[in-house]
C-alpha cells in the first residue's frame, strides 16, 4: 500500500496496545510519514510538546489518562493547540461514547474505528492534512 510520492509530515501515534501502536506506526511510515510513538496519556504530552508533530492519531481508551484527557490538555497549551487530532476507538458507534462521555465538547479533528484499517487510515490522515494544508492566497489586483 505504499504511495508513489513521500507523504510529509510529522505523526505522533498514541496507543497502549503494543500490536495496535506498531500496526499504526507501520502502515503511516510506509507512507513515508515520520512517526513517534507514545504509550500512554501522559507520555503523549510530553511527545507533543517535544516532537512537534503536525497531527496525534490517538487512542481514546487508555489507563490512568484516556484519550479524552489527553486531548483537553493538549487542546489547552498553546504549543500544542492546533495538532490535528484523530481519535481511535473500539467503539462501533462511536457516536454513543462520544456522547456519553461529552465527547462534543472536546475538540478532535476525525476518528476511526479499530480494529485498524490501513487504507482507512491513511485515507484520514490524508484527509486532514489536504484540509489544513491553506491554498494559495488570491492576489487582489487592483486597476488605476
């Protein structure tokens, strides 16, 4: 699944199971990304704010700090604040847990479903960057 082109960018992927963080990391420095790792909540903070990564696909069940935390907190630093954020949950309705949790007061960017799909998540990841990527800006001519 590798695309013809290196995609650029810097992902920070955070996931407490070992098989879903290093099939994450796998698939998006296949394509061409540069990926960290995180394991946990409060790791991922530190990352964030170290690394400097242009999005976090970020696992929203995790012990001790779980995904929502971690967004809120990332979302309150300045430094950290305009990450992309993508949300991965085991949850078939994500709709309900996001609810239930007050999800739609946190500020996330996408979310996928686990188990992971490659295709589908390269296919976010580059979604997200095509939307935050600003176009040219028109020039404004002027007549005299």
């Amino acid at each position: 699944m590798k695309s013809k082109t290196k995609a650029q960018g810097k992902i920070l992927v955070v996931d407490d199971d070992e098989h879903d963080l290093e099939l994450t990391r796998r698939v998006l420095a296949d394509e061409g990304y540069e990926v960290v790792t995180a394991s946990d909540g409060r790791e991922a903070v530190q990352r964030a704010r170290t690394e400097r990564p242009d999005l976090i696909v970020l696992d929203v069940m995790m012990p001790e700090q779980d995904g929502w935390d971690t967004c809120d907190e990332l979302r309150a630093a300045e430094e950290t604040r305009s990450m992309l954020i993508v949300f991965l949950t085991r949850v078939d309705t994500p709709r309900t847990l996001y609810t239930a949790h007050g999800a739609f007061e946190t500020d996330w960017d996408d979310y996928i479903t686990k188990p992971i799909a490659p295709r589908k998540l390269v296919a976010a990841v580059q979604r997200l960057f095509e939307k935050s990527t600003p176009g040219p800006v028109p020039l404004k001519l002027s007549r005299k």
